[in-house]
C-alpha cells in the first residue's frame, strides 16, 4: 500500500494492528535486501504523496516518503546550508531517520530538530534530541516499531552558490568511486571503529568475488553489486563469505549496514 496522506498511513497501521498483519515499511528500497520468497503481511511504501517538502527561516521540513537528495537540493536553493552532504543519498527521508544516513563525516542526526512519528497502534506523537536515540547507522526506529511520518531540519544561512558547488563535489566523488554501473544495495557493511569495510575486505582478497550473478565491486568492495540475475541468496552468501574472509585476516567481525527484509529461510 502506498497512503495518500498520513491520515491514511495511521488507518493502514491501525488496521493492521486490529487484524494481527505484520507490518513491513520501505522508503525507496535503498540499503535494502529483500528475501526471495518476499515479505508477508502489509508492506508499507513511503511514496512521494508523503513527500511534501517546506522551507523556512533556517529549517526544512520533509516528509518521509520525500527523496533526501530532494530535501537537500531544496535547501541549497533556499540558501540554507547543512543538508549538502545528503545530495548524494539516493534514499528517501524516512529511511534515512532509520539508519541514521550519513556520508562524507556527516550523518543526519546533526540537523534532525524532530520527527514525527506514528506507532502500531496508530498514536502519533513527536519525538526530539535524545529520545530518536540516534548512533552511527541506528536510530530507535530499528529498536521500536515507529514509522516516521516526516522530519524537521534545523539549517543555517549560506551562500546558494557555494552549498551547490559543495553538492556538486560530493557527487562527483561519489560517481568516481562508486559502482553505479550495476545494481547495489548501497554499502553492504558499517565501517568499524578506526577502519574502513572496503579496505578490510580489499586486503582479505574478496575484492571482485562472485557468487551467481553477484559480485564484490571491483571498484569499491564494500559494495554486492547485481551483475545479472543474482538472487537474494546468492546475495547474502557472498556477505556471508566475505565477512569470514575479513575475520581470518584481520580478526574484525563486521557488522551489517544494509537491512534484510522479508521471508529469509
């Protein structure tokens, strides 16, 4: 279901609620592996109905289906500095709250003046500061379930020339040295404490290994890239073997940053 409103997204909740359906929701589907066999129950879509996006003095505000890459282009134009970072997110403004997105040293938790939220059973309330319990790649969203129903952004005044040129340098760095010419899931791994995923798993020799149709990038190895028909399973069983190879070499377990969904055997 996609909701046209947020009235709607709190009848879908309640009525779920009511009728015992487990709930699954997606933004864009970024940093996202999702079973072979689907998802069951009601599946959620923040689409761009709940995408509206305001500006004012000093602050943004978006709702969670909107694109976070949106959000900050909106910003820039309005002369307000702070989500420039977020221009190359690919996500919407929900997920991003979910994972705490971030890129280039920033993540979103430096602008989130609050969220509104809705839970199971379809109260709404607003949550600020300590209670979104927002640390590096997690937020209480992955600890309760809410929804994020949109977010305010505190900002401050900038040049729309230089945040724009600012943006412009993020993404171009971003197209040197990520594998947009295959389907990914983002990056697969969070970066552990004083490291980097990508080289941990460079220097334990995965980089470029297969399994099906997917494939540890050449470019970057801590992307799974699709290079035709990989399955899910074929998916999870190179992050499986890759996770093993860097903990026979280095001795780091690294943790998952991209989220599993769905029916998973």
């Amino acid at each position: 279901m996609e909701p046209a409103s947020p009235e709607d997204l709190v009848a879908l909740v309640r009525a779920a609620a009511r009728l015992s359906v487990p709930v699954t929701v997606l933004g864009r589907g970024t940093n996202v592996l999702v079973a072979d066999r689907g998802i069951s129950g009601l599946t959620i879509r923040m689409d761009q109905a709940l995408g509206r996006i305001e500006t004012g003095e000093r602050f943004i505000r978006a709702g969670a289906g909107a694109r976070l890459a949106a959000a900050a282009g909106e910003a820039a134009a309005r002369g307000l500095a702070g989500l420039a970072f977020c221009a190359t997110i690919p996500g919407s403004v929900g997920g991003a709250l979910v994972t705490n997105a971030g890129a280039f040293d920033h993540c979103l938790s430096e602008v989130v003046r609050e969220v509104t939220v809705v839970d199971r059973a379809g109260r709404v309330s607003v949550l600020a500061g300590p209670a979104l319990r927002f640390a590096y790649r997690t937020s209480i969203f992955k600890e309760e379930p809410l929804v994020a129903v949109e977010a305010c952004f505190d900002l401050r005044e900038g040049d729309p020339e230089l945040i724009r040129r600012e943006m412009d340098e993020y993404l171009a760095h971003r197209r040197q040295t990520q594998p947009l010419d295959y389907p990914s899931a983002g990056s697969v791994f969070k970066n552990p404490p004083g490291a980097f995923a990508g080289r941990l798993i460079e220097e334990a020799g995965a980089k470029g290994l297969s399994r099906g149709g997917a494939m540890v990038s050449p470019r970057h190895a801590n992307f799974i890239v699709n290079t035709g028909g990989a399955t899910a399973a074929d998916v999870w069983g190179l992050i499986n073997t890759v996770r093993e190879m860097v903990l026979r070499k280095s001795g780091v377990e690294l943790a998952l940053e991209v989220q599993t969904v769905g029916d998973w055997e």
